[in-house]
C-alpha cells in the first residue's frame, strides 16, 4: 500500500538523520524533595555528586552503561542505555516507606525534542514574603504572569534556562542555568527588591543575577484522571488504572457508574446523561467495538476485564475527531501499554456471596467443559437435523411414497428428535465460591539505535454464580407468583500488547485481545397469569457463550520539519470478532399443571461479527506568534461490519399414538425426561419434533461508516482555547434474508457534523469551557430487521421496522471548573440537547399474545436537560495518614414527543413522558483512607440511581413499568506486605437492597441479590 511505503520511508529517514550526544543529566530525590550529596558514577567512573538541586551533569561514552548512585544510606546500581544523537536523562526518587522501591526512570532525548517538555513554576514574593502579583516570569519568549497568591507556571521544553523575573517597581532578577528534564517540573522561589530611590530616575531597571536558586520540589506530570479531565479541550471524564484499581469493579460496566452522569442498565449497558447506547459511541485503542447482543446496538460493557486496561475516558462534548454517533458521550478504552520495566504478577482469588454460596440453587446438566466456558458439543444442533427439516422451517410425517420431496418417514422424523439431547431436569445443588486466577509478565528492552522493545502478557480467569433466591411476582393484571434464577458464569481472558519505541516518542503496538465470557442460566417460574387466567410452571435452561477476539496495530509518529514543534501522525489498523452462540436453549411450560405442547421450545442461536477498521490522524501546529498557536488535525477512518445470524427453533406436536401416552406423566409432577419426552416416546411417534423457525429468523447484515474530519486547536494566551472542527460521515446498513423472498433492507445516512469548544481559564485555578454540536443516531440492526426475535430477559417477542430513520441531535454543553491543587477540584455543568426523530422502544399495533411484543418507532422529537455537580476533596495529608473524599450529583430531566401510533397506544398521559432507561437523579461518593507506615488503603464507594422506565405499557389506565432507584454500598480494602505481596478485600453490595420493578404504584417484582466478598492475594516477582 501505498500509505505504508510512504511510512517506512519516513521511519528511514527518521533513524538516518539521528545525530550523537553524550550528556548524561541524573537528578536524584527523596520523597519529592532534592537529594544532595549523591556519588554518582557510570560503570568506573565518578561523574561527581548531585548539588543542591539533585542533579549532577556529564559526558559519558555511548553503549549500555552502569550507573551506581552511593550514599552513606544506600548503593543502587542502574542500567541504562546511552544513546548516540542524543541527551540521557535519569530520575530517581527515594520514599521513606519502608519496603518501597525508588521509582526510576530514563529517558533518551534529542537536543530540540518538541513534545519532551517540563514546567517551571513557583512562587515570586517581594522583600517581605509578600505575594508579587503582576510580575512577569519569562524564559526563551515564553511568559507567565503571576497570580495574586504569587504563582506562575510554565511549560517549556527540556532543557537549560536563563529564567528572568521582572516588576514594576522593582529590581528585575536572573536565575541563570536551570536544567528543566521532561516530564518534570522545576519549583523555584524568588523574592524580588525594591528599587533604590537613587536609581528611580535612571533609564534602565537594575538586574540582579541570581548565581543559585533553590529547587524547592519536584513533579511528575502524569497520565492520571485528573490531568486528563483538567486538560482536555473539551468536557472529559476519565478513569485511571489507579482509580480502576482503587475501586476495585470488575468490568468497564461496574466501573462507568462512579462517573457523573452515567448509569448502568442489566449490569452492561451504558446510559450516558440520560441518553442510552444508539447515542453512545465505544470505541477500544481507538477501533469501533462491535456489540455481542443481536437485539441491541449497545457494547455489552460487563465483557471487558479492569486488569488489561489501561485506562477509560468519558467524552461528553462532541468533538471532530470522534463518531457523529457521539451525542451522550463517547467511552474511549483503552488496554494496558508496553511497561517500564521487568514484571511478572500472579493473583488468585476467592469469593462468596450472601444467601447463594453453600446454599441449594438450581442448575441443569451441561456438558464436560463447562467449566472452562465451553460446551463439548453436547448441545450442538447436528447437521442431520437441519437437512430433514429444511433449515429447521419444515418436517412433515408422511409416506414418503406419496411424495418422497415433502413426506418425511416416521422412524427417521424419530431420528430427528433422538439426535437432540434429552436433557430437560433441573437439579439442585449447593452454590460452590466463586475463584479467580490472574497470570502476567512483561519487560522492556534496549535496541540498537536508541530504540526499545517491550511486551506485555495477561491471562485471567474467573468463576462466580448468583441467584435471586425466591424472587416474587406481584402484578394484579399480569403475572402473581415466584420465580428462581441461578446464573453460573465463567469469564476467561488473554491480551498481549508488543511493540518498539523509538526516537522523540515514536512507537509502533500491536495488541491482542480475547475475551469470552460464558453464563449457564437455570430458571424456573411458578405463578399465575391473571391475562390468560391460567396457572404456569415454566422452566428455562440457557447456555450462552459471549468472545470477543481483535487484533490491532497502531502507530505514533513525530517528524521534525524545522519548525518550533513537531508533525504529529497516528494511524490504527485492526481486526475484530464478536460471537455469541447460545446452543440449545430449552423451555417448557405447564398450564394447570399440564404440559402445554405449543409452549414448548428448543432454540439454537448464534451471531457472528466481523469487523475491520482503518484510521489515520496527521495534526500540524503552527505558531502565529508568541501569544498564539494553532494546531491543525486531519484524519480518516473507514469501518466495515459483516454481521451473520443464525437463528433455528423447534417446538413440539402431538404423533399419531399421543393417544397411547399416560395422561398423568403429562401433569407436572412427572419425570419429563423418563416418562414423557423420553427417546423411546418419540421412535413409537407418540411426539413429533414441530420446526417452527421462520424464513427471516437468519439473517446477514453490512454496516459500514466511512468518514473524514478537520479540527483546528487554537491556544491565544495562556487562557484562551479554540476547538472547532467538522466532521463528515457516512453510514450505511445493509439488510438480507438467506431464507426468505423478503427484499434487502437498506438504510443510507451522510452528512456534516460541526463541533466548537472553548475552555478560559481564569487564572492558574478556574476554567470554563463551552461546547456545541450536531450529531446522529443511526438505527440498529434489530430494529430494521424483518426477523422475528425474542428478548433474552423476557422472552417477549421483538418486532422490527424497516421504515426507521437516523436522529439528528443538537448539543449544548458548559461547564466551570474550579481547582484547589492538581487533586482537588469543583465542577459544575449544564447541558441540553434537542432530538429530531428520536428511535425509542415502542407498543406493537397488534393483537393476542403479539401484544406482549416490542417494536421501535421514530417519535416526533424529544429535549434533555441536565445538571451535574462534581467534586474532589483531600480531608487529610500528612506523613503518616492521606484521606480524600469526591462524588457527583446529576440531575436530568427528559421529555418524549411522541407520534401519532405511540401516544394512542400509550394513552394521551404518556405526552411528555422521559425517556426509556433515564433516571431523573444520579449519584456517587467516595471516600478512601490510606495508612502510609502500615501500607493500607481502606475506600468507600456509594452509587445511587433514581426511578427510570424500564418498560412501557398498553394504554393509559396501565401505566409504565418503573425500576426503582436504589443505593448500591461497596468497600475495597488493600494491604501490602514489602514490596512483593499484596491482599485485596472487596465487598459489593453491602446494602443488598431490593431490586424491584413497579407498575401503578404496585412492585410488580421484586429480588435480593446478596452481598459478595472477594479476597485476592497479589504476588509480584521482584
């Protein structure tokens, strides 16, 4: 290709220019603060000790070198690789916690690297120690002005600096030689003195050089969630390994629900100020995530592990560079890099759950390798059942001597149902603990040249199981009983990132990811259906594999045209499958206690999607003055879907001696599996398998979105930034029906997309920011298809509409941002957003037991408003002790526009109603308490969800069905042990508060959960 010729060429060209530099720069601290003293010397050799700032500076030969910094304290032995054509930079940092290791870190840089920069920052004072507000810090035409407390920062690249102080008034002071290394910060404090009245008059303001300057501190400047949120163009959550960590959720889904604004729905499915997945974009290292659920455009949330991720980011403002599709907010994941050094992790883990573990549950007989998360092929649905049946559409038993083309014998239609397993019992047994076992290594390098390589390598596996005890059913014109449900899942995962960093801050990844996740579902239902006016006993057995595999590569290039920055490139490549197969759900169900044959089903499923995706982003920055830059950003992403879904159901029906079978072994008493749908009932014809799958059940499915984009960043001042961009995109769906004379199906969408931030900062502390956009929603595969589906919760049938159009949505976003240090803030935002043809959930114009159904409509319009509240507080830090306390409050508020269909079968009341899945108010806090000398870390998580529509219902007298809001209680506990061991308590759900549904005013349903505890024991080979 023709991009990856032109690539290697410049990565030639690139490692040909690299020019030789022998200067080693070592600066040494203790608990932040500069170490004097330190001997440091490079294999023989003493480069001297470090000075007052911590650092020490010398020429050393290029090749793999030794470094031992010596004190009277310690001896520590480094290795670094010195690089020709560049500046080697060391970093070490002592901690008075005993067992702790010096975090280390090297560097190579050349002399004018753009993106390796540092901070100068402090504090100016006059003779008094009062603050000098006004006075202007400047280095090489950079210049900060400092604030009413006396502080000034800023960012420079790597190097050495003349700083120069000036003030009305006063006598202007030089600090001369001040090494600034990337990625750290310099903290300098002045005092400044008034001018002598004898030298008022004169032309010039007098100079005072300042031959040392004390460097008071250090720090690093970090890829946390606070940088991330303070820094960004645009209104950002994030959520960093350390949080993720901290908080100790299991999965994307669990952890998501700690961030303003955002609820979980089925412990999967995101819902992002109010506005669920089809306004919800998802994206892994940058490629779209295909979903794993046939029915829903959503990502399945719960599939992706915390411990292979690297970190999540919340994007709630639409910017240029992102899918149209972003009108909740995007959730960008991202997986764990190359590490900085050797390690090798092992955990195992154990837990429990409150009225589940030991107690008797049910459960069914599944195959040998369950347990692993697959099944063995004991459900398989076998080839010589599909060709008797025709695709599962058709079996009838006649003398094939009437027509051998359309009559199926009866001895081989008796084959058809002894080649499907007779496993219908449910058992029960006691609930074993849940275990857990993690594996991971990885190491970084040194190459030739300057270049390193690295790789990382993670396996995971899990075992849990849950059940809802005897949860009841309580709805007067509906359903009045009890039901059991006990889920049994097994989660497996494999990730492993390899890849070469090189250069400024080049590097080439490859990631591979496979994660699957496997729930074993055993159900049984006792209640009476006051609709039908009939008694059921209804059983479930369900089994149902979920993977997800993709394998990415992806590029991060700077080239140094001469200018003052560098031409940045990003490109992503990958690959991608998701599978869920569910093979041989059965259900069966008793009216009066007598097996109903037409209520019976046996049901095998299996969707696969393929997905391919390219993107390419080429930024440019160009400085207009001193004052002012811009960067221009370009990119181009193509992404194609091919979706195949397999879809084959079978009931049964009576045979030509149903006659002969015991009426009694049909009540629900009776051994189903020896007595009634034995293999001998069905070789005598006394049952007959029945296909029922419909020629639209399968299905095959093109997605692609095709899209281009131009963003323009521009920085005036320090306080001032423009982001504003246009996006062009074009999506298009294709529809067909293997199995059917149906017509393709097909849904063409483009258009522009504008977007436009601004942030102003206010100073060091405060920034406002202000967004505005137009995206889209794009209907979802389900929804347009002709195909006859079932929801996996409900069983109700699913009904298609291939009329939907795409939403249009405007958004309105501020939010002002108030910040006490880099780890404590306040925020507060306001938005809206303006919905035309929104596609929601919708009552099916229809009769009999279709009435129980869903279909999907576009609804005239829809508005959202909304308010959250966010904040971050440290309560105590000191040697000894460190305490913080942070959380959010949303408040939303939504309104339904609905069509002419809608509101007549929903009743006039429902004009105006929220929307599906939006609760009105959101909310979480955490507090956490960590013991620095015992190496402790104690963190309380509180989540609150408010009431939200979980389902609308027939008719005005009926009204919606209603989740109620409830409060979920977590607490994670960590100790360390040295520096290699480590033990992680985690109790979820303390509270164990009812789950239930609501309808009228009436719970209508209603379960409890349990509280779980995991233990897990962490060792790290040091």
């Amino acid at each position: 290709m023709s991009f990856f010729s032109r690539f290697l060429f410049l990565f030639s060209l690139l490692l040909a220019t690299v020019s030789q530099a022998e200067e080693l720069h070592v600066q040494v601290f203790y608990d932040g603060a500069p170490l004097k003293g330190v001997e440091v010397r490079v294999d023989e050799d003493s480069l001297g000790a470090t000075d007052t700032r911590g650092l020490i500076s010398g020429e050393v030969q290029p090749g793999s070198r030794k470094v031992h910094l010596v004190d009277d304290q310690f001896a520590l032995p480094i290795d670094v690789n010195i690089v020709a054509g560049s500046e080697g930079e060391l970093s070490v940092n002592f901690t008075s916690v005993e067992g702790d290791s010096p975090d280390i870190s090297f560097e190579s840089f050349t002399e004018a690297d753009p993106g390796a920069t540092g901070f100068l920052v402090g504090r100016v004072t006059d003779s008094s120690g009062s603050p000098l507000a006004g006075a202007r810090v400047a280095t090489l035409g950079r210049v900060s002005v400092v604030d009413s407390d006396g502080i000034f920062s800023l960012e420079v690249p790597r190097g050495l600096y003349d700083v120069r102080t000036s003030a009305p008034g006063y006598e202007t002071a030089i600090v001369k030689a001040v090494r600034v290394l990337a990625g750290s910060g310099v903290t300098l404090g002045l005092a400044l003195d008034e001018v002598a009245e004898e030298t008022l008059g004169e032309a010039e303001t007098p100079q005072l050089t300042l031959e040392e300057v004390v460097v008071t501190g250090v720090f690093k400047v970090e890829d946390s969630a606070d940088d991330v949120k303070r820094y960004a163009t645009t209104i950002v959550n994030a959520i960093d390994v350390e949080m993720l960590e901290r908080f100790g959720d299991g999965d994307v889904a669990s952890a998501l629900q700690r961030v303003s604004g955002v609820s979980v729905q089925d412990d999967k499915y995101a819902t992002v100020r109010g506005l669920d997945g089809r306004y919800i974009s998802a994206t892994l290292n940058g490629l779209l995530l295909p979903s794993t659920d046939p029915q829903r455009r959503d990502v399945q949330l719960d599939l992706f592990p915390t411990n292979i991720l690297g970190g999540i980011e919340i994007s709630k403002a639409f910017t240029a560079d992102q899918l149209a599709t972003t009108s909740g907010g995007s959730i960008k994941i991202r997986t764990k890099g190359l590490p900085q050094e050797f390690t090798f992790e092992v955990s195992a883990g154990v837990g429990a759950t409150s009225g589940v573990t030991g107690s008797d549950v049910l459960s069914h007989k599944g195959s040998s390798t369950d347990y692993l998360g697959y099944d063995s092929g004991l459900r398989e649905l076998v080839g010589f059942v599909l060709d008797q049946t025709e695709g599962g559409r058709d079996l009838l038993v006649c003398d094939p001597g009437i027509s051998e083309d359309i009559c199926t014998d009866r001895i081989v239609a008796a084959g058809v149902a002894v080649a499907m397993e007779d496993d219908y019992n449910v058992k029960l047994w006691s609930a074993i603990p849940g275990a857990s076992l993690g594996v991971s290594i990885g190491d970084k390098r040194p190459l030739d040249a300057g270049a390193e390589w690295g790789y990382y390598v993670a396996a995971n596996y899990g075992y849990g199981n849950g059940d809802r005890g005897l949860a009841v059913l309580s709805n007067p014109i509906g359903d009045e009983g009890s039901y059991q449900r006990t889920n049994e899942t097994i989660d497996a995962s494999l990730y492993a990132v390899t890849g070469i960093e090189w250069g400024i801050a080049d590097e080439f990844l490859s990631k591979t990811t496979v994660i699957r996740s496997t729930d074993i579902q055993t159900r049984q239902d006792r209640f009476t259906d006051n609709a039908e006016e009939v008694d059921r006993f209804k059983t479930i057995l369900q089994f149902v594999e979920r993977q997800f595999a993709s394998q990415s590569f992806s590029g991060h290039h700077e080239f140094d045209f001469g200018g003052d920055e560098a031409h940045i490139l990003d490109w992503n490549v990958g690959l991608a499958q998701t599978l869920r197969d569910e093979p041989d759900r059965r259900q069966y169900s008793y009216f009066n206690e007598f097996l109903s044959l037409s209520a019976f089903e046996r049901r095998w499923s299996e969707l696969t999607e393929d997905t391919i995706d390219f993107s390419l982003d080429y930024s440019i920055p160009v400085n207009w003055s001193a004052a002012a830059s811009t960067q221009f950003s370009a990119g181009v992403l193509s992404s194609e879907k091919e979706r195949d879904v397999e879809l084959y159901r079978f009931s049964l029906r009576p045979g030509s001696r149903f006659s002969q079978i015991d009426g009694l072994s049909l009540f629900s008493g009776a051994d189903l599996e020896a007595d009634v749908l034995s293999y001998g009932n069905f070789a005598i014809d006394a049952f007959r398998i029945a296909p029922t799958t419909t020629s639209t059940d399968s299905y095959t499915s093109d997605e692609k979105t095709e899209a281009y984009y131009l963003n323009t960043q521009t920085e005036i001042g320090e306080n001032l930034t423009f982001l504003v961009g246009a996006r062009y995109e074009e999506f298009t769906q294709d529809l067909a029906y293997p199995n059917s004379l149906v017509s393709t199906s097909e849904l063409t969408t483009d258009g522009w997309y504008p977007s436009a931030n601004i942030t102003y900062r206010l100073g060091d502390d405060w920034q406002v920011r202000a967004a505005y956009s137009e995206t889209v929603s794009y209907p979802g595969l389900i929804e347009r298809s002709e195909s006859l589906s079932f929801d996996p919760l409900t069983d109700d049938p699913i009904f298609g509409n291939p009329n939907l159009v795409s939403s249009t949505v405007n958004n309105f976003d501020i939010r002002v941002e108030y910040y006490l240090s880099p780890e404590e803030s306040v925020s507060l935002a306001v938005f809206s957003k303006e919905i035309d043809n929104p596609i929601e959930r919708a009552l099916p114009d229809a009769s009999g037991s279709a009435t129980t159904g869903i279909t999907f409509r576009n609804q005239v319009s829809a508005d959202l408003e909304g308010i959250e509240f966010e904040f971050s507080k440290d309560v105590i830090d000191n040697a000894s002790w460190y305490a913080f306390l942070s959380g959010n409050v949303s408040y939303i508020d939504s309104s339904v526009s609905l069509g002419a269909d809608s509101l007549r079968l929903e009743g006039a009341d429902a004009q105006g109603r929220a929307l599906q899945g939006q609760s009105e108010y959101l909310a979480n806090v955490q507090f956490g308490l960590d013991h620095y000398p015992s190496e402790q870390k104690l963190t309380l998580l509180l989540n609150y969800f408010d009431d939200r529509i979980f389902r609308i219902a027939r008719g005005a007298a009926t009204g919606p069905e209603i989740e109620s809001g409830r409060y979920l209680l977590d607490l994670t506990y960590e100790k360390r042990f040295g520096n290699a061991t480590s033990l992680e308590v985690v109790v979820k759900n303390i509270l164990n508060d009812e789950i239930e549904w609501v309808q009228n005013s009436n719970v209508i349903e209603s379960f409890q959960v349990g509280t779980s505890f995991n233990v897990k024991l962490n060792y790290e080979f040091l």
